[in-house]
C-alpha cells in the first residue's frame, strides 16, 4: 500500500519512557502487530505512539486522566497524604533517574525527525513564570490541586498541571486517547462514536451492519435510543420488531463493535489495540481479524495492535495470504519485544515474508524465556 497520509508513522523512538531506555520501530506500514512476553511493555509502547502530531499539551493531560483513572484502584488516591509524586514521577519514567522522556517519529512521505522532550516537574520546582503559561487548561481550579505533577514540553513553552489525587473531568471530546485497552468493552462513549461517525453515512452504516453479521445473524439495523433515563445503542434484526439493546450481548460482539466504530472514528489517522484477540472465541478469530483489517484499509486507518496468541498471529497470516489481500502483505509489520543481555528492551522487525517463514518453521515469534 502506498504511504501517504502524514498522520501515519513511519519510525517511532522513545527514550526513558516507562521501562524503555531506547526503543525504537523502523520501517513502520499500516497493520502492525507486537509481541512480546508479559512484562516487556507491549502496553507502555502503545501508550506511547498515541500521541497527536500537532497537540503534544492534549497527549499529555491523557496520560495524565489515563494515570489519575486506570490505576486509581491500584493506587488509593482517596487518601491524599499518602499520595506520592515519585510514584507518578516513576509511573512514566522507570528505566533511568533523568526525570524526561522523548519521543522522536517521522510521518510517510517525510524524511523530517520530529522530536518531543517532556520534562517531569513537581509543584515545589515551579515558578511563576511557568505557572502563568498553562494553556487551554480552564477546567482545572489551580488553586484546589494538591498533589501536582506538571509536565513540561519545551518545545511548546507549555506547561501541563494535573491532580493526580482525584478524578479529572474532561469533556469527553478533549479526553479521547486513541487507544483500545484489553478490558475495554462497553461505553457510553460508543454512542458518541457511532453518532459522531457511522449514523451520518448511510454507507458506512450499512458496512458496519454486515460486518456485525459475524457476531450476530439477520442483524438489519442499528439505532440510538432511550432506555429508562438513559440513551443507548440498540440493535435490530430481520422478522423482529423489537429492537435489543447492545450491552446485553457478548464481550466479544461489543468489543468487536468497539474496534469498528474507533478504527472508522481514527479515518486517516492512528488507532492502537491492546490484546486485539481478547475475548474472542477462537472459531470466530479469522473472520473477526480480517473484518477489521478490511475496515482499516477502507478507512486508511494505522493499527498498532499486541497480542500474546499463537492463533491470532496463525490467523493473521492466512488473512495475509489470501488470493483477496495478497496485495497487502507490503502493508503488514510484526515487532517482537525482547530483552537483550543488557537488560534494555528491542524491538525486532519482521515484515510479511519473514513473519510467515518464521511461523511456517515453527519458530516462536513471540519471544519470552
């Protein structure tokens, strides 16, 4: 496939990232896939390509809701005195005692490295210099935060404040992170996607209704509508009138629903996946995956996708091998994550061919010890 669109990576390197001194992926195409062993950080790369170009001030206040929200069960921020700023500070910086991480990438049709340098500040290393350039920041009260953390990008003289002690209420339009975590499944969000996208065209509705087919039969229809006090996504099937509402069907069926409605969402830009496969039976892998890679190449969406299954790599590559999708083996990249003998993380490219040859000679990709 030809390589255009300059949302698109083409390299990707991050630096004191989480638990990356440097990891680096060349030669990136459209579907790609990493693996790895459990613990390498499949998960914290995602993380780090779901930054936006031109907004670096955004992809950080979403790290920070993704720190203040997903881990809030791991982390009891209720009690504010045992709040600790290092925890934050080790949380997006664990390989190395500098307090910045990087991120450097090109775009198709660039040979320009761009290059982001964030630094991690504390409130007692403030100024008041740096506290009056916050931008864009209205829905944060200054002066409630106890426990700050303010990410600083130098490049963009901005300075990002977050209390990490509390949840942060966000507009849903300026919280969305392009990324699919593996215990993501329903959502009121999913009603804004499919509103925002999908009900707008008549087209593209009827595309989501056939590929829905894998998951439900004689589905004709799908609409937006109130249950109770709330609006909900309901869906309709042929010789029924009464329409059946999404959240009582299988994690697999909604999951499927979910990559659909954000691959269409992320048109022309970039989505990642973790645990793709999760949740899915086994007997509905293949259609599953080659259902969303077709939706990816009709929205030219860039997918960044980890799993930890055999299968799903096993069914990956007859989709690839396939007399329909043959011509889009260019298009298909797997990284395996390994640890080298110096304890830092590598990722290893392989592209269609040698990821084929590699399964074909039951070698695992995957890695692990």
């Amino acid at each position: 496939m030809e390589k255009s669109n300059e949302k698109h990576l083409s390299y990707f390197k991050a630096e004191n990232f989480k638990n990356f001194n440097k990891i680096e992926l060349e030669d990136i195409s459209l579907f790609n896939v990493i693996v790895g062993d459990n613990n390498v950080g499949k998960t914290n790369l995602l993380e780090a390509l779901s930054f936006e170009n031109n907004d670096i001030t955004k992809y950080l206040c979403d790290l920070g809701f993704f720190v203040s929200n997903r881990h809030r069960k791991i982390i009891h921020f209720e009690e504010k005195d045992s709040f600790n700023n290092n925890y934050i500070f080790n949380y997006f910086n664990n390989s190395s005692d500098d307090k910045t991480f990087s991120l450097s990438y090109k775009n198709f049709d660039s040979d320009n490295l761009n290059s982001i340098k964030i630094q991690l500040k504390n409130k007692s290393e403030l100024n008041k210099e740096e506290v009056g350039s916050i931008q864009g920041l209205d829905f944060i009260d200054i002066s409630k935060i106890n426990n700050l953390l303010a990410f600083n990008s130098n490049d963009k003289k901005a300075i990002v404040l977050v209390d990490f002690s509390k949840h942060l209420s966000y507009p849903p339009s300026d919280n969305y992170m392009p990324i699919i975590f593996s215990n993501q499944i329903h959502g009121t969000d999913l009603i804004e996607f499919y509103s925002d996208t999908v009900s707008k065209s008549k087209s593209q509705k009827l595309e989501v209704i056939e590929n829905l087919n894998l998951f439900f039969n004689n589905i004709d229809n799908i609409e937006i509508s109130q249950s109770f006090e709330n609006y909900e996504l309901f869906i309709g099937f042929k010789n029924h009138d009464k329409l059946m509402p999404l959240s009582m069907f299988g994690d697999g069926a909604i999951k499927f629903f979910r990559i659909l409605m954000e691959v269409i969402m992320n048109k022309n830009g970039r989505l990642s996946i973790d645990e793709i496969d999760n949740g899915i039976h086994y007997k509905k892998l293949e259609g599953f995956l080659k259902k969303v890679v077709s939706t990816c190449v009709n929205n030219d969406t860039q997918i960044f996708c980890t799993t930890h299954s055999l299968e799903c790599l096993k069914a990956l590559k007859l989709i690839f091998e396939s007399s329909e999708n043959k011509k889009l083996q260019n298009s298909f990249r797997c990284y395996s994550l390994n640890k080298t003998k110096e304890g830092s993380i590598k990722a290893y490219k392989y592209d269609f061919e040698q990821f084929a040859s590699t399964l074909d000679s039951d070698a695992d990709i995957r890695g692990g010890e």
